[in-house]
C-alpha cells in the first residue's frame, strides 16, 4: 500500500488484459500491461493488482501466446508487452503475484491467514486476561466463605460479556462487566431460592434506598450482596468520571437497579402465595428480572457514549429495543429451563403461565412462545434501524448482541448456563486453546 501511495504521477498503468501464468511451482493470475497510456492532465498511480483463479476468466480471453509455461520448477517469469505509439510514452511495469492457495473450493492469502490467526491468538490472551481480573476480585472478596451457595463460574459469565462486544478497545467494560454478572449469580439464587421472602423484602428495600441499616439483622450473606453492589456502582461512577456525566450515569443506574430488583421481589412474592400469573405479566415481569437497561447504561458509560442525549433515551422510558432484547432473553431461558426449575419450588416459569392462560398443551405453548421470540426480533431490527441515526452504533448492537447470546446459550431446550458441561467446548475453543499457525 506505501508503494501504491508513494508511486509518482509518471508512472500509471493501464491494464488490458488478465492473463495466467503457470509454472509447476506456482499458479496464480497475473496482469499483463498493454498499450498503457499516461496523460499528463490526468495522472493515475501505479496499480497493483493480483487476481483469485475465476476472478478473469469474463474479463478477457487468455491465448496461448499469454501463458508462459516453464517445466523448470521455477516460478514462471511475466514479461509486459509494450507497443510504441507515437507522442506517447509509455512504462513498462512488472506485477508480482500473490501466493493464494486453493482450500475446500476457496481461495485465500496464506500471508493474510497467518496473520489472522496470530491475530486471534493475541487477543485470546487478552481475554484471559481480563477473565483472570474477575477471578482475582471474586476471591478477594472471599464470596465463597460469605455466600456458601455462591457458584464460582467466571469464565462461562464472562462469555455473556464478551458477547455483547469483543472488540479491544471496551476491554473496561467487559472486566467490570465480568465482576457485574458474577454479582447478579449471587443476586439472583438469593431470590430464587436461598432467601425467606422477609429477608428478600428487607434486601429489596436497603437496595432501592441504598441504606444498609435495613439489613443489618441478616445474615452475612445479604451485606456481603448489597456491599457488592455499592462497590460496583462506585466503580461504574469513577471510570466514566471524565466524560462529565457521572452524577446522571449514577442516578440512571439506580434507577435501573430498583427496577431489577423489584421484578425478583415480585417473582418471589407470586412463588411464596403460589400465584400463577397471565403470560402477559410474566413476559413482562421477566423482562424487567433481566437488568439489560443496566447493562446498557454500563456500556454508555464505560465505552465512552455517556452523554445526557442517550442516557435519558436509555433511562426515562425503557426504549422499545431494549424491552425486545430483555424478551427474548426471558422467553428463551423459560423454554430452556422450565422443567428442571419445577423440580423445586420455583416461580412459573412463561410456559406454565401460556399454558394456564390460554388451555394450551405444553407443545402448544412452545410454539406459540416461538413466535412470540420471532415478534421480538422483528421489533428489535425495526428499532435498530430507526436509532441508527441518532444512538451510536456500538451501542444498539450491545443491545442486539444480549438477544443473540441468549438464542445460543438457550438453543434446543439446553440451559448452557446451569449445564455448565455443554458450555465447556465452546469456552475452550474461545478463550483457552490458540490456534495453530
């Protein structure tokens, strides 16, 4: 490319026929120069230009004069034609072949293939680094000893984190982001099944009132959640201190935490009296037990889109791409896990209440879910292109991005989640093992 740029104006080309070379070394389409004409008035650059078998053959025809065969094992020379014409000059150029190799039917650059993998090599050191990072604070905080139920699962959280964006550059998000879902693990088996629905009413108070004193009579387990909490938060509002917007990013995320924790009271609540709610309350209570509005003012303030614009978008009302995604998400974790959940005493799950809403059979209310998650897509790309213009890019696809990770972790009724076995593959292939160069 330096060559291209740096070429002068004397030297442009231009090309009149694709020819093929072929030596038993090597083969591969090369330029043959004809009748290169350069205008003084109207200079061009040198171009370089190497050509995938297939890429000529409706461009011209090569004859037999055009190929250069050499039996030698070397690599067979190209030598341009050059015709005189008269008051016009004309250069000579010589264009060197790239190596392509043909695999499975396809062609690609060996050199650009190296590179990509060490590329991704690199990278992949990265992340553990950054899964590494949230190993280090989950033991210094001791979870293990003050939550006994805690379940240690960095690496599969942080795949939720990684999926919403890999890129290098939101590597701020993505580790705090690790330490944020390892929280809300702990958070989350609290209300489902490990806290008394009078603890769960004291926590949810000392949450949305940011005041420990409501809990100071429980169990050490409930301080070390809420402490957590606070600690995460101020450490939210210190990385996104310089885009000047720190006070609005901490009242967005308050915000957004009563909302999350006030779904969960309410589950527990319906679970505790027994209640089976319609499917409309569920899909929608569900929606708001995923903290996707949460993890979206993270990503604005983290990545460096925190301005007041998108972060009243994001907050006053929950966008309607935002309530899509947490759909989704809800109703592909209820038919994945639905089954196992009813072993124990366990909320209704979406299928249980579309069962009991409308008399469907168990199949019924699968298939009836399915187009309701398909609903949700169309919502979800209707948004995303209406937004384009006005909310930056790398944040709605975050938001698309929690959608997909779900339609994968929930694929064919499997819970990769909770089955951590089915999710080993992939983490392996992803984080730990390098590819071969």
């Amino acid at each position: 490319m330096e060559e291209m740029q740096n070429s002068s104006a004397d030297e442009g080309i231009l090309f009149s026929k694709i020819g093929r070379a072929r030596s038993p070394s090597f083969n591969a389409f090369v330029a043959l120069v004809q009748n290169a004409e350069i205008s003084d008035r109207c200079p061009s650059p040198t171009v370089h230009v190497a050509y995938p078998e297939g890429m000529a053959d409706g461009l011209a025809d090569s004859s037999e004069e055009d190929e250069i065969e050499d039996d030698s094992g070397e690599e067979a020379e190209v030598v341009p034609k050059i015709q005189s014409l008269k008051g016009k000059r004309v250069i000579p150029t010589r264009v060197e072949p790239i190596n392509v190799a043909r695999v499975g039917g396809s062609t690609h650059d060996e050199v650009l293939l190296k590179f990509a993998k060490l590329d991704f090599n690199m990278l992949q050191k990265w992340y553990q680094k950054e899964v590494g990072s949230a190993i280090k604070w989950w033991e210094k905080l001791e979870f293990s000893k003050k939550v006994p139920y805690a379940r240690e699962r960095a690496a599969e959280l942080y795949f939720w984190a990684f999926a919403m964006n890999s890129e290098p550059k939101y590597t701020t998000f993505r580790a705090v982001m690790a330490k944020v879902l390892l929280w809300i693990t702990l958070l989350d088996d609290t209300y489902d099944v490990y806290g008394r629905i009078e603890e769960l009413e004291l926590l949810t108070q000392a949450i949305q009132r940011w005041d420990i004193s409501y809990i100071a009579s429980l169990p050490e387990c409930f301080k070390a959640i809420f402490n957590t909490t606070v600690e995460l938060v101020d450490e939210i509002i210190e990385l996104s201190a310089r885009s000047g917007e720190s006070d609005l990013v901490l009242q967005c995320l308050k915000q957004a935490l009563c909302h999350y924790v006030q779904g969960y009271m309410d589950e527990a609540r319906w679970c505790h009296e027994g209640y089976i709610p319609t499917y409309d309350e569920r899909k929608v209570n569900g929606a708001a037990t995923t903290p996707y509005q949460a993890f979206t003012i993270m990503f604005i303030a983290l990545g460096e889109f925190a301005t007041k614009e998108t972060l009243h978008w994001i907050s006053n009302n929950i966008p309607l791409i935002v309530q899509a995604s947490s759909f989704i998400s809800r109703l592909t974790n209820d038919l994945a896990s639905h089954k196992f959940e009813q072993q124990r005493e366990h909320g209704a799950s979406a299928v249980e209440c579309c069962m009991k809403q409308y008399g469907f059979s168990q199949e019924e209310a699968y298939e009836f879910i399915k187009k309701d998650i398909n609903n949700c897509w169309k919502d979800m790309n209707e948004e995303y292109l209406k937004l384009i213009e006005y909310i930056p890019r790398p944040v709605l696809d975050c938001i698309v991005n929690k959608a997909r990770v779900c339609e994968f972790l929930y694929a064919n009724f499997e819970d990769k989640v909770t089955n951590c076995a089915i999710m080993k593959d992939h983490i392996v292939a992803l984080f730990l093992d390098p590819v071969v160069v």
